[in-house]
C-alpha cells in the first residue's frame, strides 16, 4: 500500500468515527429528551444510592451479607421512612390548604383583625385574591396522590428498579462510571468524593436542619396553644429549605394574629423563642454539618431553589441546590485540569526548547 492509499485510508476512518460520534451525540439527545419525564426519578437514585452506598458496602462486601437481600432491605427501609411520610404528609398540606383557600369567613376575620393591628387600609379583595392565587400554587406544588398516582407510581418503579441494580453490581456500576468519564481517573475519583459530600451537605445536612426548625415551630405552637401546630410544623420545614424565606415565614404572622387576638404572651414568646432559638439552631447544625461533609452556600441554595421549583416541584428544594452545586464542582474540576494540561505543556515546549 503507498502513501497516498494509506492517507485515504486514515482519512476514511476519520470521518468513520466523525460520524459515529455524531450519531452517538444525537441518539443520545433524543434519548434524554425522551427521559425527561422521568429525570426527577433518575436523579433521585443517583441521591438515594450515594446515601445508601455505605451501608451497603458494611453489609453485603465487609459482613458478606446477601447482596439481593442487602439491596431489597435498603429499598424496603427508604420506602417507610422517605416516600411514605413524605407522601402522607402532602396529602395533608393540600387538604389544608384546600380547607383554608375555601373558608372566606376565616380569611374575612383575619383582614379584620389586622385591620385594627395595623394603622393602614388594606384591600381585602386584593389579599383575598393573592391567598387564593397562593392557594393554588401550593397545591400545583405538592405531588397529589390522586391526579398524579400513574406517574408517581411510574417514577417510584424506575428509581427503585434502577437503585435496586445500581447497588448488587456497585462496583461494575462505579468502573464504568470511572472509565467513561470525561476526566482523568484521578479527577473521576475526587468528583466522586465532592459529589458524596455535596449530596450529604444538601439532602441529610440540611434536611437534617429543615426537619429541626420545623419540630421545633411544631412544638412551640403546640405548648402555647396555636391551632394545628403539626401542619404548621410540616410548612416550616418545607419553607426552612429557602434561605432568604426561613421559619419566620410562619412563626412571625402566627404570632401577630395571637398578639391581635389579646393573646400577648403567646405572641410575644413565639416571637422571642423563634428569634433567639429556632433561627440561631441553624447556625449551630450548620457549623457542625459543615465540619463533617461541607456546608452550601445560601447564593447556591437559593438560586438552586429557582432552578429546581419549575423542574421538580416541591422535589426542587432538594434537587436544584443539588444541580447547580453538581455543576458548579464539575466546572472546578475541569479548570483544575485544564490547568494541570497547560502546566504539562509549558514543561514540554521547555525540554524541547532546552534540547535545540
């Protein structure tokens, strides 16, 4: 063969796997849009099997447990204590948020009272109307179990039946990760390791907070009489994921309404204990979270929050923060490579410059 068939033939190749790159890259695209539907499910693996991983990696390969059994029985515990309440507890908030959205008797009452609280004319029709239109984003927001148990119950089967695989080939399942990703194998390893502390920071850490803060409001309303003090408790710690919003969101107008009540020492003390206590508590688990797997920034979280809300729902809380501090390592990690590139290649073009 003479040169010029040889080069006909590199060329040839060359554009071979041009093209297949370009049907990879398309049937890829088209197979992430037809995923879309189901992102929020694949995401939520990918979170409940870095939760998961330790527990299974101490049972099934330390202890030498079943690895099926290890598998089914993380799923069995995650369903009891994630998806179960967490559905019940919706089904609760759009009840309620039903019952008050319809009772214009209780709303009339309270533009009343505020009225003789706050020395400026309110227009009832114009908070009547803002209630109502906060109505129905919150019930938009909150999965029902009703409208939407087809695709619940689809997303349910796809994360668990996708986890459920993830883990009993855990390490086939991590090699390929390391040997398709698009760094080196040492970067692969510490995004990993970043990703794992990301999702502890985000998921445990502050929903560890979340659930403190919302316990705390529950139980505060609860000892000084307010009405539905779990309700109001389950609102918090949903709120509580929002920085800038936070527990007094709740507490203050809850205490105001007392205060306007005649009810001074429930108002007051809610008003003193979630000032001093229930927002200081934040910073004390943050501290703590922060020295065992790193704390978030509130910018990400709250950015992350816009980004998610319109893509997950209420999932969003959780899940945008995760997104763009997901983005954000993997933009780090590419600077850190592209640096050490760079740092490669001066050296190189020195030898080379160092021999002539």
């Amino acid at each position: 063969m003479d040169t010029t068939q040889l080069l006909m033939s590199v060329f040839s190749y060359k554009q071979r796997n041009n093209i297949n790159l370009v049907i990879i890259i398309a049937l890829g695209l088209l197979i992430a849009y037809s995923l879309q539907g189901i992102s929020s499910a694949i995401l939520s693996t990918l979170v409940l099997y870095t939760i998961m991983r330790p527990a299974y990696i101490h049972l099934a390969e330390i202890k030498g447990w079943n690895k099926r059994v290890v598998a089914l029985g993380l799923i069995t515990f995650s369903i009891v204590l994630i998806i179960l309440p967490f559905y019940a507890l919706s089904s609760m908030v759009i009840s309620k948020i039903s019952e008050l959205k319809n009772n214009e008797i209780f709303f009339k009452n309270l533009l009343v009272k505020l009225q003789h609280l706050v020395p400026v004319k309110i227009n009832q029709d114009l908070i009547q109307e803002g209630m109502t239109r906060l109505g129905n984003w919150a019930t938009q927001l909150f999965p029902s179990l009703i409208s939407s148990a087809v695709n619940i119950i689809l997303s349910l089967l796809v994360m668990y039946f996708l986890l459920y695989f993830m883990l009993i080939e855990r390490k086939k399942f991590e090699f390929s990760l390391i040997k398709y990703a698009p760094f080196r194998e040492q970067n692969a390893l510490r995004f990993g390791d970043e990703m794992r502390n990301t999702t502890y920071a985000n998921v445990l850490g502050q929903g560890l907070i979340c659930l403190v803060q919302g316990s705390l409001v529950s139980l505060s309303f609860y000892v000084l009489g307010y009405k539905d003090p779990v309700f109001w408790g389950v609102i918090t710690t949903f709120i509580s994921f929002v920085p800038v919003l936070g527990p007094p969101v709740v507490f203050v107008p809850a205490a105001i309404l007392q205060i306007a009540n005649g009810n001074n020492f429930a108002g007051w003390a809610m008003l003193i204990f979630g000032f001093v206590v229930i927002i200081n508590i934040d910073n004390v688990l943050r501290f703590v979270i922060a020295k065992k797997v790193g704390n978030i920034h509130p910018i990400i979280t709250v950015i992350g929050v816009i980004i998610g809300i319109p893509l997950f729902g209420i999932l969003g809380l959780v899940f945008g923060p995760l997104l763009l501090s997901y983005f954000i390592l993997l933009v780090k990690i590419y600077e850190t490579s592209t640096m050490a590139s760079e740092r490669l290649e001066r050296i190189k073009t020195n030898s080379e410059l160092g021999e002539l």
